[in-house]
C-alpha cells in the first residue's frame, strides 16, 4: 500500500503541480488535512489517561498547525501568482473523532500509518520539485518531512507501548488498515451515492414546479408587522 | 422540580444548557469541546459534560429542550424553495439533502445520542427560545423583548412583552426580510465569511463615513411603523444560502472585495469599503431604533432584553440603551444561536412547574480547568512550572511589566467573549500591544479593536458611562473619555470608545481580584481583555487546549488556576 502512495504521488505530481492554481489548490487541501490532524490530535491529548502521552500527542498537534499554516501560506502565494487566482476553501477542517470511536491503540496505529504513508507521498513530491527546478516547494515540504519522520517513529514506539508486543502492534495496524479499506469504501459509495440524490432530487424539482404558482398565489412573501 | 437540558443545533453554534429546579447549573457551547469554531453539530460532548459538571445521569434527565420546531422549519424552506424557482435549483438538492438527511430527525438523534428517553424531548419556537434566553435570566420582571436574528422558522425579528415569567408575542416581521440576513449579505460583499464576518464589520465601520445613505435607501427601507423591508434583489438568501449577497447589490454598491485580500485603510478603495460598513452600521441602528420604540409604544416597559445574532453589536446596542426611551436594558451573553439552548431549557423547565431563575450574574457557566492535570502535562512538556500562592497579584505584577499574560482560572466563559476567565491580559496603556498581540496571536485586521476590562466602580474615572446591565458582559461600548484616551491608546477605538468590560467580584472573581491588584500597586484599574485563542480557533476551555495555546504561541506567561507557566525573558 505505501509504495502505491508513492508509484501514485510520482505518477500524479505532474498533473497536480502542473499550474500555480491547481498548486494552490492542492497545498491548501493538505492544509485542511494537516488541520483535522491537529483537531483529533487536541482531542486525543484532552482523552489520554497519560500526562506522558498528552504532552507527545500536544507537541505533535503544534507541529500540525504550524504544517497547516504553511502550506496554507504557500498556497496563497501560488493563488496570487495564478492568471485565474483560485477562491482557495478557508482553513477550516473537521474531526472525525477517532480516538473516541478507535481506542487509543488503533487511534495511535492510524496516525503512525498515516503520517508514513505522508512521508512516502511527500518523498516523490521532492523529487519532483527537485528534478523540475522547484526548490522553494521542494523546499517546503523537505521541511514538514523532518516532523513527519519523526512522527513516524515516535507513534510506533508509542504503538509497541501499548500493545504491550510486537505481534499485538502489528495486529492494531492490520485491523486499521482493514477500517481504513472499509471506510475509503464507504466514501466511494457515498460518492456514487450522492450523485444519485443529485439527479433524483432534480427531477424532483421539475415534478414540482407546477407547484411553485399555487406557492407564490397561496403563500406570498409577506411585508412589514405581521401580528 | 425537574432537570431540563436544553439543545441548540445544525444551524451556527450548538450549545448546551443545563437548567434544574428552574437554576441555570452549566451552558456550553459545543465549539469549546470540539476544538471547531462555530460547530454545528449535534452538541453532544456539550450536553454530556453538562450533565456530568452537575453529577446527573442522563436517564434521571425530566426533558431534553430542542430550540427550535424542525417541521415547521422544513415547510419554510420547501415553501421558499418552490416560490423561488427556478433561481433556487441549485441549492435544493443541497437544502432537502439537509433537511431530509439529518434536521427533521434531530429530536430523534438527541434522544439516541444522550440516553434520554424519546417522549421527554420537548421542542420550542426559535424566536420564543432567544426571547426566553434573554428575559427570564435579565435583572427585569417587566419588559419589552426584542428579538432580532437572521432567521427562526418564518420569523426574523420578533417583539415579545415579557412579565413574571411569561412571555407573549406581540408582532414579528418574516423571512426573507431580515436585518440579521442583511448584515450578513453585506458582510459577504465586503469579503468576510457570514456568521464570523459580523464582528469585523462591525470593528470596521469606526473607520468609515456613513456616507452611502442614498445607496443603502435602495438596499433597506426603513418603515415609520418600525418595520423595514428588504430590495431582494440584493440578496441571494432565498436561493443560495452561501453567498449572501444577489447583482442587485453590486449594482448599487460595486463590486464585492476580494475574500482574503490585505486591507489598507490608506487605500481609498478600501475606504469606501469602510464607508459602506459605517453606512450599515448606521442603517442598522435606525432600524432596531426603530423597532424598539415600536416595543416601547406596544408594551409601555420601563426596560429593553435584546436577543438573536444582531443583539452582539455592541455599538447598536450602546445606541438604543442611549435613544430607545428605555431606562435599562439586557442583553445575554450568549444572544447568538448558541442561546437558544438556554431558553428552551428555560421554557421547559417553566413548563414543568419550575420558578423562573434568578438574574444571571456570571457568565462563568462553563467546565472549570483541571490544574492537577494541566501541571502534570505541562511537566512533560519540559515547561517552567511555579505553583502561586497569589495568582492575581502575580497576574497583575506581569501586566504592569508589560508582558502578555494568558489567564485560565475558574469555569470558561458561555457566549463569545471572554470575560476574565479565559482571556489573553495586557497593559491598555501602549498601542504597540495591539500590533504585539496581532503579530503574535490574533492575527486580525488592523481595524479591529481591543477591549477594556475595569473595576466596575472606577469605571465613571475613565469613560463617559457607569456600569449598567450590559457591560459586566461586554455587550454594549462606552466612550472613552477625552483626558484618558492617551491612557487607553491600545483600547481606544478608532472613534474614541471602547467595549468595556465592568467587573465585580461576584461575576468574574478572577479578573476582579487581578484589576484590584493593579490598582493597589498604582496602576490603573483596567486591564486589555481579549479571548484565549489563536486565528481561527474557539476560546480556549481546558488545561489541554490552554498548554496547546502556550506552546502555539510566543506569549510571555500562561496562568492556569494557580500554575505559572512562564517563558524565559
């Protein structure tokens, strides 16, 4: 699987880099990504019975948000040099709350897969940038590597910790790999799904437009006090 | 006597609200918990660590309070969806998917999510929810109530006479006529995203001339009955709920600005910027005049309570309690969305026999912070930890040496503002902590103002104004006096006020005991009060969020309950 991410990042930078606007856009999604790392990191410290491993998940939430603040930073950069400056999504990410609905264990194992499948992607990036003369971007991320690395080893040490064995940490990384399949095809079902509700409800709308002149006769906008 | 939790959601700003034997025991706002600004969602964290603040199991909960009345909500949104057709095909896909998908199961969700049982989950109108939120805690057992938001189930401002502990509605303008939805139809215009927008609109309008009165006569007309009616065409909130703002508006105002784009108050194009956010605000506080001598004429109370998003601006509010014809006036701290939960649970709880609560006297309704906790996390992080026998004079030693001071002490704050519990705590004497501040925190615009905390009985030394019932929660300005504002450059407005904080012990016993250290050591009483909380972050809550903070930011020292965490010089 983590060679994929990278045979997948070295195939698809070209395309994804390709013009500042499609850089932009795709440095502020790993923004957001870095950002809802940092909200389940937050709350993983706030849940943890550990002082010890609260202290290791805040450091590793701090370094998220400064990540996210500078892909954000370079994102804007690259926006503003586009010939048609993209409207970039706000900073803004969601938690999905795993720590709550993994367990501590699997929420570790999640991030440690996480962060080297990142490590991977971020890997081939450079190469790329370095092989097309980018070196300010080849730059930036060379820097998010040094934490991502060490990200890495720190979760899978913490991981042995607390499955006590070697056999039970890699037992807590296939079980996620094994959610993580399952949720990816969750997603793309939702996809499909979603499109579904999109034509369905379209149509619906033309079914109903008949209604919309009963609507406008029956319940006209009202003005001023109504009493 | 019975234990009612009231809800707020899926709009902006889902909160929780515990009420018991008619007391208001602990009010959170999701946000805190969640660690996302303005969250949404199901306030489930919020509600359960209510309950668990007040030691009651969900089981032995008597009725859970939702805010507002999904169905009837739903009809008005299909209703306006077909009125508007076909302007409206893009967003109904988006608008049944939300409905259908999660808002009208809501009651079911809560009743799932918390453990209590289906048939004690109540509903109350939205309107009816801010205009309880607001009375039944207010000082008053007498008033007018005026509520005034972007939008409820049809209504968008509603006028209420308030007496004993009932409430009764007198009359209501509907959707799609909102003051709330054309604040933050220009809020988009002017580039800032609606619901988070507001605030520096607001900070904004200091710098501008209200200049644009013809334009905005096109925009909003103003009634002599104190109704008002939108041009629609300006608008889009009929038919795209994201963007705010329809071409009519452009037509008479030009184009939007620019989302994200540096302002530059020396540039004349964003002059005029601030000259249309001046206008607005002016346009606005005519309008609620307008509306509250409409209360006064149709109730004859002696005292106004303010509810809904519109009630937050500060300098609206400083106008009214000014010009209204009303001798005091209320508004909560939290009068957003997030109130809501408070007054259903307050309807509720009346409902079942309960007396109505005593004035709110703090805002301290929030979770307290876990020292023990917060001292052993931050030993690991290899942090400079004292323990303070006097957490206050240490606090004030730091401030008059001109250090930034993060303050966490006592139950975090209900509603925006932090009131002294989780506040950021400098010297209001030197502009140059403002720029400070922005470069090493805020990150905000450099319209925006700063806020004054002051003893509340010192408060006529340096302002126009006394305390009253809306300053000891930061929801009004004052103006800051002529011979001081030197004294006050970095909470001084671009127009000479300031939103003032008055503090008393028993409100804010924290802040209280530090503006009283101050004082003794011949500084003045006052203290520049902002929220605990990075760009783009909710105000700091526990021990974890407030280290998080620390180690975010370069501030000087973090005070959390009596730890001090000091950075070295």
């Amino acid at each position: 699987m983590s060679d994929q991410t990278a045979t997948l990042a070295r195939l698809l930078a070209p395309l994804a880099w390709r013009t500042p606007a499609r850089a932009a856009r795709k440095l502020q999604s790993f923004a957001r990504a870095e950002q809802g790392s940092m909200l389940d990191l937050r709350l993983a410290a706030a849940r943890t019975p550990s002082p010890a491993r609260a202290a290791l998940y805040l450091r590793h939430a701090d370094d998220e948000a400064r990540h996210a603040q500078m892909f954000a930073r370079r994102a804007q950069r690259l926006a503003s040099e586009a010939r048609r400056p993209p409207a970039l999504k706000p900073l803004q990410a969601d938690s999905e709350r795993l720590f709550e609905s993994l367990g501590e264990r699997d929420f570790l194992a999640f991030v440690h897969m996480g962060e080297d499948r990142a490590r991977r992607q971020f890997d081939a990036y450079v190469l790329w940038f370095r092989e097309h003369g980018r070196e300010q971007d080849a730059k930036l991320f060379e820097t998010i590597l040094v934490d991502e690395r060490r990200h890495g080893e720190y979760t899978r040490t913490l991981l042995g910790e607390l499955a006590g064995d070697e056999a039970s940490a890699r037992q807590a990384l296939r079980r996620v790999a094994r959610w993580e399949l399952g949720r990816r095809w969750l997603r793309a079902g939702r996809f499909i799904a979603e499109r579904i509700y999109l034509v369905a409800t379209l149509i619906l709308y033309l079914l109903a437009a008949p209604l919309t002149l009963l609507i406008r006769l029956a319940r006209p906008i009202r003005r001023g006090w109504q009493t | 006597m019975a234990c009612v939790l009231g809800i707020s959601a899926h709009y902006h700003d889902a909160a929780a609200a515990l009420v018991v034997d008619g007391q208001v025991i602990a009010a959170i706002q999701e946000e805190r918990l969640s660690r996302i600004k303005n969250d949404p969602g199901l306030p489930i964290a919020a509600a359960l660590a209510c309950l668990q603040f007040a030691g009651i199991d969900p089981q032995a909960v008597d009725a859970l309070a939702f805010y507002e009345e999904p169905f009837a909500k739903l009809e008005r949104v299909l209703v306006h969806l077909l009125r508007h057709l076909p302007r409206t095909w893009r967003l109904f896909p988006r608008a049944l998917a939300s409905q259908l998908g999660s808002k009208i199961w809501v009651l079911d969700h809560l009743s799932e999510a918390t453990g209590i049982p289906r048939d004690r989950v109540h509903t109350c109108e939205h309107h009816h929810s801010h205009a309880a939120s607001a009375f039944l805690v207010s000082p008053y057992d007498d008033a007018a109530v005026l509520v005034v938001d972007g939008v409820g189930e049809a209504h968008s401002t509603t006028l209420w006479h308030g007496q004993g502990g009932a409430l009764r509605m007198l009359a209501s303008v509907d959707f799609p006529h909102s003051l709330g939805l054309l604040y933050a139809g220009l809020t988009a215009w002017l580039g800032f995203p609606i619901n988070e927008g507001e605030y520096k609109v607001m900070g904004l309008a200091a710098w501008g001339r209200p200049n644009l009165r013809d334009e905005f006569a096109k925009i909003v007309t103003l009634h002599p009955d104190g109704s008002y009616q939108l041009e629609l065409g300006c608008f889009a909130h009929m038919s795209d709920a994201e963007l705010g703002f329809g071409p009519g508006l452009e037509r008479i105002l030009g184009p939007r600005r620019p989302p994200g784009r540096p302002w530059n108050l020396d540039d004349p194009a964003d002059r005029r910027y601030a000259d249309v956010a001046a206008t607005l605000q002016c346009v606005l506080e005519d309008a609620l005049l307008g509306l509250a001598r409409r209360a006064k004429a149709l109730t004859g109370s002696k005292h106004l309570c303010l509810a809904g998003g519109v009630a937050l601006n500060a300098r609206a509010n400083a106008r009214l309690r000014r010009e209204a014809g009303f001798e005091r006036m209320f508004v909560q701290p939290a009068a957003g969305d997030a109130g809501g939960a408070l007054g259903a649970a307050l309807i509720v709880s009346q409902r079942l026999g309960d007396p109505r609560p005593p004035a709110l006297v703090s805002a301290a309704l929030g979770l307290p912070i876990d020292a023990a906790r917060g001292h052993a996390i931050a030993r690991e992080l290899g942090l400079s930890v004292r323990l303070l026998d006097d957490p206050a004079t240490t606090t004030a030693r730091l401030i008059a040496e001109d250090r930034i001071v993060a303050h966490a002490r006592g139950r975090f704050e209900w509603g925006p503002r932090a009131l002294g519990q989780r506040s950021l705590l400098a010297r209001p004497r030197d502009r140059n902590i403002r720029e400070r501040m922005n470069r090493l925190i805020k990150q905000r615009e450099p319209f925006r103002p700063f806020a004054p905390a002051i003893l509340s009985e010192r408060t006529a030394e340096y302002f126009a104004a006394d305390a009253d019932d809306m300053s000891p929660f930061m929801t009004t300005v004052a103006p800051v006096l002529a011979t001081k504002q030197d004294r006050l450059a970095a909470v001084t407005h671009e127009d000479g006020s300031a939103r003032l904080q008055t503090v008393e012990a028993a409100r804010a016993p924290e802040l209280h005991a530090v503006l009283t250290a101050l004082a003794t050591t011949g500084e003045d009483p006052i203290a520049l009060n902002t929220s605990l909380n990075g760009a783009g972050e909710p105000i700091v809550a526990s021990s974890e969020d407030a280290l998080a903070f620390f180690l975010r930011h370069n501030i000087d020292a973090l005070i959390l309950a009596d730890l001090l965490i000091e950075r070295p010089k």
